[in-house]
C-alpha cells in the first residue's frame, strides 16, 4: 500500500508544472538634459501646442557630454529651418577647433555637474510605514528647525537658559523695585473714607495685568441704615426683595454681576439695579406687610465667648494666693506629724515589689477538640 502511493506521488510531482514567477516590470530612467537643474518632464502627443513650438522640441533623447554631441545631433534633425541649420554648422566647426585637452575637461566638468545636481533632480518617494507624514515640509512653519536639535558641546542646555531668564525676571523686578517705585510716591494720596452720601461699597478682582475672564466681576455691598431717605418700612420692604442677598447677621445686602465683558458695564449695570431697587421699596402701592422677612437662607454661627467670671481679677488673684497659702501651711503640719504621704516613697515601693503574677489568657480550641480530646487524641491549639 505505501509503494503505490509513493508511485502516485512521483507521478504526480513529474507531470506537475511549476508557477511562473512574477517578474516586477523595469523602471525606465529618464534621460537627463545636458546642463539642466529642471526635473524631466513627460512627452504626450496630446498637449496641445504653445506659442507655435511643440513642448517635445525642448527634450533631448540622451544626454550630451559637450556641445559638439548636442551640436551633430541638432543637425540630423529634419525639422529645424535654414538659418538655425547655418548657424548650428558654423558652432559645430567652431568646436572642432578646440583643443581635445580643453574637450576632455569640458566633459569632466558636465560630469561633475550632473553627479552635483543628481540629489536635486532625483524625486523624494513618500514612506509608506510613514503615520504623521513626517518627511513633508510644514508651510505654516514660521521658525527654521534645521540644525536646532545638534548640540555642539558650546552653549548650555535649555534648562540653564530657562534658570537665567528666571534671574532676569527678578533682576528686572529688582530694578524695578529700586528705582520706579519709589517714584510713585509722588502721587499718592492720603485715604478718605467714603462719606454718608456714598453708601455703596464696590469690589473689583484684578490680576495684575493679565487678562483672565474672572477680572470682569464687580461685587457692590451696602447697608440699608445708610440709605437715609428710606424709612424703616420702607428698609424692611428693601430686605424682603433682595431675598437670599440680604445678611441678617451683618445686616448687608450683597449683590454681584459678570454678565457683561467690562467691569465698567457690570457696575453699571448694579448702580441701575440698585436705584431700581430703591424705587420699588419707595412704592406705597404694596409694602409687603403680609410677607415675613426670610432669612432660611443664611446660618447662623454661634461664637462662643470667654465667660467673663473667668477673667483674672485682683480680686480673683489675691483669693487663690490664700488658698495656696493654707495648703502649703496644712502640708507642713502633716510633715510635723508625720502624716504626710510621700510620692516618692510610694513610687520606689512599687517598683521594688515583686511582679504579680500574669492572668492565663484564653486559648482559642477548634470546635471537634473537645470531642477528640474525650476519645484520647490530643487537641490541637492555635
């Protein structure tokens, strides 16, 4: 059985036919334009025609290593006119007269150009294992990165460049701080506190030049005691409407907006609020008489004080001074009798005293000890 089918599987193996190859397709190089630095540019017969010369008259079929090459084959050319034909003659006998050492570093010279201008010349393929598509120059790029990353061992590195911009940072606001500032004393001007015709007490947020979008924010504070054209009713009513912005505590109504981009417009805005406010307290129409004013809103904190029995009086220091006194009189009196009980004696008894001995704590026993321990095995501890 395995003789047959050895002879089945050479029979098979020699009447097989092996796959042909895929043979990947030759890649036809261009030929290169004696003296250009331009990229090849295709041949179509399909372009049309500009400024009556055909885009195929500016190609050479091989490239030429001097003008002689480039001159025989001009003239073999059927389709160029008289005058070019002469003046291509005249060039070409013109060459001919040229020493051949002169023609030999001609030739060595265009050799030179090519291999120089090959890297230019040659198209850059894009990677394919390539994600960010880093070989692709940036056009929105402002900086020149070239060169940036190659430390050449003569500058420091980027953290001590950031360590001394640091130290010009402070130098600067130590400059700043010795010579300009003391000039701003020119234009100080002493405090005045606001007087009682200004109740409003407005509170702006600034971040020392920076633009941050909390800067915009104005907080105006005011107590309604201070509004002396309102009479208490009419106070009262304030409190009810600005709601949960009113402290009983402080007895300040607090109100804030950043609605707007300016702080200008904001505290123009709570300047408008606030007359309105006043306006609809001044009303007779409703004084909201039947409202209880609110204050779930706000908690009140109890602050403990210090009770004011305990305050050391002379009274109170001369009275714990007697009390001193006669203890330490009643204190002698049981030396003198001997009664007096020493600490330190009692403290070297105790230490001199024999340990007693430990209590015995309890042992855990697993749940089957006892039984085993009642038919003669021993049980087992933890």
């Amino acid at each position: 059985m395995a003789s047959a089918a050895n002879s089945l599987r050479l029979c098979l193996r020699t009447s097989r036919q092996a796959s042909s190859c895929l043979r990947q397709p030759q890649v036809r190089v261009p030929l290169r334009r004696a003296l250009s630095t331009t990229p090849v540019r295709w041949d179509n017969a399909a372009t049309e025609e500009k400024d009556g010369v055909e885009e195929s008259d500016y190609e050479f079929n091989r490239p030429y290593s001097n003008p002689g090459e480039f001159l025989q084959d001009f003239l073999r050319k059927e389709g160029i006119s008289k005058a070019d034909r002469a003046q291509a003659t005249r060039m070409l006998e013109t060459w001919k007269q040229v020493p051949p050492e002169t023609q030999q570093e001609f030739d060595k010279l265009t050799r030179d150009i090519s291999q120089e201008i090959a890297p230019l010349r040659r198209p850059v393929k894009p990677r394919r294992n390539s994600f960010w598509n880093e070989e692709e120059k940036d056009p929105d790029l402002i900086t020149d990165e070239v060169g940036e990353d190659d430390f050449e061992e003569d500058d420091i590195l980027s953290m001590g460049h950031g360590k001394l911009e640091e130290h010009r940072e402070f130098r600067e606001y130590a400059r700043i701080a010795v010579w300009e500032m003391p000039l701003l004393s020119k234009l100080a001007k002493p405090f005045e506190p606001p007087t009682a015709d200004q109740p409003l007490r407005f509170r702006y947020t600034t971040y020392m030049g920076e633009f941050h979008p909390a800067d915009r924010k104005v907080v105006v504070e005011f107590c309604p005691k201070d509004l002396k054209d309102l009479t208490e009713a009419q106070q009262l009513k304030l409190k009810k409407l600005a709601g949960a912005r009113y402290n009983p505590e402080k007895d300040l109504i607090k109100m804030s907006c950043e609605r707007f981009e300016h702080q200008a417009q904001n505290k123009r805005y709570l300047g408008d609020l606030v007359q309105k406010m006043i306006a609809t307290a001044k009303d007779p129409t409703d004084m909201f008489e039947d409202v209880p004013l609110d204050t779930r809103h706000h908690t009140f904190k109890a602050k403990p004080k210090f009770p004011v029995e305990w305050r050391m009086t002379e009274e109170r220091k001369k009275e714990l001074e007697n009390l001193r006194r006669q203890a330490l009189l009643l204190d002698q009196a049981k030396q003198k009798e001997g009664t007096l009980i020493s600490g330190v004696e009692r403290v070297q008894a105790a230490l001199a005293a024999p340990p007693e001995p430990a209590a015995r704590e309890p042992v855990m026993v697993r749940a089957g000890a006892r039984q085993g321990a009642r038919q003669g095995r021993a049980p087992m501890r933890r």
